[in-house]
C-alpha cells in the first residue's frame, strides 16, 4: 500500500501540468467556500462587537428605521433627520430609563466624524458588568465646550495628540463640504481602541457642535449641505438618542409610544442587525451554491486530467501487472492520484480561503470601521475535507477501473 | 521450478473474423535449471509462448503447470487472476525485447518494483538488493538515471537486474542480444546464464539469433506452432 502510494507520487511528478491544474481548480473551489464562510462569520461578530455597546434602543427621525440603526450604530450612510433636544431631556428624566445618550453629528475633521455628546456615553458598556467600552488611554474627557476626545483610530489618522488644536469642517464626511467652522477645538484626551466604528469618531460637547454653526455663515447650495444644516443646527436639534431602558418590559412600554409619536421612532439595533444577518444568509446561500458548481467543475476536471493520463500511461500499467502487480493495485494508483490531487488542493484552498478572507476582511475594515474578525472556523473542517475527498475518489473511479481493465499483452506487444 | 505444458493451443483472431493457429504442443515438460533456447522466424509464436508460460495470455486450450509448491494442484489459468499476478511476481523474472522500463522511475526504482510486489523481501532489504543486482549487471554507478538517460545495451541490464529482483525460478527473456552487437549479446547472454545456474532457476530464450544457439545446451524450434528438437517434434 505504501508502496503504491509512492508510485502515485512519482507518477503525478512525472506529470506536473496534469496534477497542477486540477488540484488548483480544487483550490479555487474550496478557498471560495472558505473566503465566504469566514468572512460571513467575520461580518457577524464584527457587527455585534461593533454595535455590542450602543443599547437596546436608538431613538431618532421618523423614516427608514435601518438606516437610523446603521448611522447611528455603525456610522454607515446619512442621517434620517433630527429630533428636539427636549427628546433626549424627556428620556434622560424618564424612571424607565437607565442612560440615555444623546448624539449630535454633522461636523468632521478631515472625514473623522464629529460627534456631539455627553458623558453618559462614556458610561456605554457591552453589557451589565462588562467594563466601560470607551475608556481613555491618555489625557481626560471634554468638560467644557469645544474641548476634544478623539477616538483611538481617528487620533493615529489625523496624526493629533493631547494639547492640539484643530477646526472642524461643515459635513458628515470628508468632501461632503468644505467650510470649516471658526471655532477652535482642543485635543483634552484620547480613547483606547473600542473595536467599534466610533473609534474613528472625535467627540466633544452637543453644545460646541451647537455653537459652532451659530458662528458660521454656512452654504445652503445643496440637499445634503441643508440636511447637515439641520443636523447641527443652532436650534438645539440632535441627530439621534441611546437609550438603555430599565427592563425588558419598559423597552416595550418605549418602543410603543414611539411607534404611536409623530416626531421620532424607536428602533432595536439588535433587530435591524438581524435583518442584516438574514441578507448575509442569502448572500452565504448564493454564494455556497457558487462555490458547489466550483467544486462540480473542479471534479470534471480531476477526471479529465485522471482520465488523460491514464490513457497515455496503459502501457506502464501493463508494465506493472506483468511484473505482478495486481489490478487492485493499480486501480488503488490512479484512487490515491485522485485523492493526492484533491488533498492538494483542498489544503491550498484554505490557505487561499483565509488569506482572501482575511485581505478582504482588512480592506473592508478600513472603509467602513466595522471590524472584521477572520478566525479559523473548526466547525467547517469536517465539510472542507469530506466533500472534496469524495470528489477525488469519484473523479478517479472511471480512470481507475480504465487501469484496471488494461489488457497487458495488447499494450505491452501491440503487434 | 521444472514447467509443464499440456494441450496447448492458441488461435489468434483478426479484427474480420479471420483465425490463425500459432501454437499447437501436445506435451512439453522443461527440468528445473535448464537452459533452452526458442528459434523461430518472426511471428511463429516465440513470444506468445513465452506470454501463455509467464501467465500473460490466456491460451486458447491446454494447461501450464509450474512445479512449485504454491500452485498445489493447480494449473496456472486455473488460479484466480490475483494469485496467478502474485505467482508471477514471486516466480517469474520476463526481459521483454523493448526492455519495458519505467520511464518515471530511476533504474535503481526499476529494479525494486518487483519486489514491492513480490514481498519476498522485507522492504527495508529492497534498495541494497537492488543495487547489489545493478552491480552485477554492471551498473552500479547508473542507479539515480532515468531510462531514457541511458544506452539501449544499458536498459536492457537492467531490465535483466529487474527480472532477477526476486530470485525466480523461471526467468524468460524475449530477444535479449536482438539491439546488440554480437561480443555485447555474447556477454549478456553468459550474465544471464551464470545467475541462472548460481540460483537453479529455468531459463528460456526465444531468440531468432543465430549464433546463440552455441550457448545453449538445448536449443528448440518453434515451427507452423510446433516444438521441434532438430527435425522432430519436442
């Protein structure tokens, strides 16, 4: 049987393009199931870790209660609109509630997104008696208006330390506008890396971003400038309340009223991310159907190669079975070439799968903020092994009973 | 190992149907450590036989039977095909005329691979065995080549080197000397000859070669099918 095993070797040595190419459209196969199951489960925990943190509810303009979640959990896209200040007054009274923290957006700082708040956001945690999310690594929290804490990513970035001084520019992003507010901020602490997208963010008091558009004469010469217009208003306006009620039941109380208000909605982030988990299920779903044609190809493939060499090597199996080796011999040849071809593949597949998902993972990390934590997925070993094994042996079955059946004296004396 | 053949007839078939009889022997039985030699004109049946006595070919009617203690009463078409693959391995060394080595193997890999399916010898004895029969043959120093690195004269000793791997009672050789120039042949055909008589085994050569006849004690002629010794039937 070694010996056997030792024969495959040499023979698939002897023909380098024929193993090859096989084993690499295995790998393709097998990295692409890779790729998309570990980046899924990336995403996955990436969103929860990055919206761990941010409460039960988020209060906010009426309208798509998605994106009101995505902007205000993940910094993703445009906000909805504003809400009065006397919101966040109500809830921050409200016996039902245990934190409420109020957001106001609109300004940045070359593209790091200023954001309005108060210290009760420093009091966010991931859950009951976890330690506090956003903790400072250096300097102290803002305490008085146009004082600065910039997020640990955003500091590396826009290069500032503890003492700087900065302006901030009209806009939720970099290039949305280019007028930069007169007011001077000051860098007063910097934030440990929370895994969130808020480490991007720049944070300072609802009050600075308040006072800094009373200060400027702002353009109104398109939609998005007049929304972010709104957004930071001098009218005392925020873009979008945290809220972390006492209990089950007075989220539920919450969640009602708001449903039944005319000025703002009440969304569970935690719902709106599962929405998101279902899309990437479907997308899982495509995708894991792709990556079974793949593997279907990568088969005709083994067996074309399997096949072709088969034919051009009748006549050293006719050597052998003259020299006593037995057909199940040779049939367990071209099954262990098979086997050899797709065990290539499928190790080269996961070190292209995770290499993939991890550079995809980083990429997409650096636009968006979400952390994507590629990890090493045990569960789908048993699959990455079983599915393309099977493949080989079946692909290598008809080139294998091809061996079997040579007729040794027709190859060996073809005259 | 003496051999025996009964009956022994074979009819080849064409493609349109048409028959022709190559091999007719009534009875033909060869002692253990003789040497023959097989002459006869291209396509009377020399390698035919040799392929029906190696347990290649099917004959179309008759028996062969090998002397040998694994065969029982058996003869050797009336053994399972796996048997009669691992007797082969075990009891019969074949030089084919086109040598037929390995092309991917070294001759030094050549010359083990009777063994690995033999299993006469323990794994571990299979390299120096190998390498002690390139020795013999002379190409001690050509172990690592490739077959197409080496001389056709070169190819066949190892494919001597091959056939002897597992010390077989019967070894068969098929045109051995026909790709060499006479001394060469000559001193092949003792090479072979000299092991044979060291190990009692068998030796049979179908050869159209004249001179080799002067070698042979024995020497048989295959006619219209049939053995003849001299001008009569074997």
């Amino acid at each position: 049987m070694i010996y056997d095993f030792g024969l495959s070797w040499r023979a698939m040595r002897a023909h380098p393009v024929q193993t090859l190419i096989p084993a690499c459209v295995v790998a393709l196969a097998i990295a692409l199931s890779v790729a998309v199951f570990a980046l899924s489960d990336g995403i996955r925990r990436g969103l929860i870790l990055a919206s761990d943190p941010f409460g039960v509810l988020v209060i906010g303009a009426k309208g798509d209660s998605q994106q009101l979640a995505l902007n205000t959990i993940l910094l993703q896209g445009l906000p909805l609109g504003t809400i009065p200040y006397t919101t966040y007054e109500t809830l921050a009274a409200d016996s039902r509630v245990q934190l409420a923290v109020p957001l106001a957006k609109g300004d940045n700082i070359g593209g790091a997104p200023m954001i309005g708040t108060n210290a009760s956001f420093f009091q966010l945690r991931r859950s009951l008696n976890a330690p506090l999310a956003f903790q400072l690594l250096e300097g102290e929290l803002f305490d008085a208006d146009f004082e600065a804490v910039l997020g640990s990513r955003a500091a590396r970035s826009l290069g500032l330390r503890v003492g700087d001084e900065f302006q901030a520019a009209h806009g939720f992003r970099f290039g949305l506008a280019g007028d930069t507010h007169e007011a001077h901020y000051t860098v007063v602490g910097i934030l440990e890396p929370s895994q969130t997208p808020y480490d991007g963010a720049v944070y300072t008091t609802v009050g600075s971003i308040w006072k800094a558009h009373e200060e400027t004469e702002l353009p109104t010469n398109n939609v998005i400038d007049s929304l972010s217009r709104e957004q930071a208003g001098a009218d005392e306006r925020l873009t979008s309340v945290l809220v972390l009620p006492v209990g089950f039941i007075e989220q539920n109380q919450l969640m009602q009223e708001y449903y039944l208000s005319t000025d703002a909605q009440a969304v569970a982030p935690g719902e709106q991310i599962g929405g998101l988990f279902d899309l990437l299920r479907q997308g899982e779903r495509v995708l894991g159907a792709v990556g079974y044609l793949v593997l279907g190809m990568a088969a005709l493939t083994v067996f074309l190669a399997l096949y072709s060499v088969t034919l051009t090597r009748q006549q050293d199996v006719a050597i052998m079975r003259s020299l006593g080796g037995s057909r199940v011999s040779v049939f367990r040849m071209v099954l262990f070439e098979a086997l050899f071809i797709t065990l290539i593949g499928a190790l080269l597949g996961r070190v292209l799968g995770y290499l993939a998902a991890f550079l995809i993972g980083a990429f997409y990390t650096q636009q968006s903020a979400i952390p994507i934590p590629i990890r090493y997925l045990m569960t789908l070993e048993p699959v990455l092994w079983v599915l393309p094994l099977s493949v080989g042996i079946l692909a290598g079955l008809l080139p294998a009973a091809r061996a079997y059946r040579v007729d040794i004296v027709e190859k060996l004396f073809p005259s | 190992m003496s051999l025996r053949l009964d009956n022994l007839r074979h009819i080849y078939t064409s493609p349109a149907g048409e028959t022709r009889q190559v091999l007719d022997i009534p009875h033909w039985r060869v002692e253990a450590g003789q040497q023959v030699l097989l002459r006869g004109v291209s396509g009377s049946g020399k390698t035919t036989l040799l392929n029906i006595i190696a347990g290649l070919l099917h004959p179309t009617q008759g028996q062969v039977w090998y002397d040998l203690r694994d065969m029982g009463e058996q003869s050797l078409y009336a053994l399972r095909e796996e048997t009669r693959d691992r007797l082969r391995a075990r009891a019969v060394g074949y030089i084919f005329q086109n040598h037929h080595l390995l092309a991917s193997l070294t001759a030094l890999e050549n010359v083990v691979m009777p063994m690995a399916f033999a299993r006469v010898h323990p794994a571990r004895e299979w390299r120096p065995l190998a390498l002690a029969l390139l020795e013999k043959v002379g190409l001690a120093d050509f172990a690592d080549y490739r077959p197409a690195k080496l001389s056709t004269g070169q190819r066949l000793r190892v494919a001597i080197a091959r056939a002897l791997a597992n010390r077989p009672p019967l070894l068969l050789a098929d045109e051995p000397t026909a790709a060499l120039d006479p001394a060469s042949g000559e001193a092949v055909m003792r090479l072979m000859q000299d092991t044979c008589r060291q190990q009692g085994a068998l030796l049979l050569v179908a050869s159209h070669d004249p001179a080799l006849a002067a070698l042979f004690d024995c020497t048989l002629h295959l006619q219209a099918g049939q053995l003849m010794l001299g001008g009569s039937v074997a």
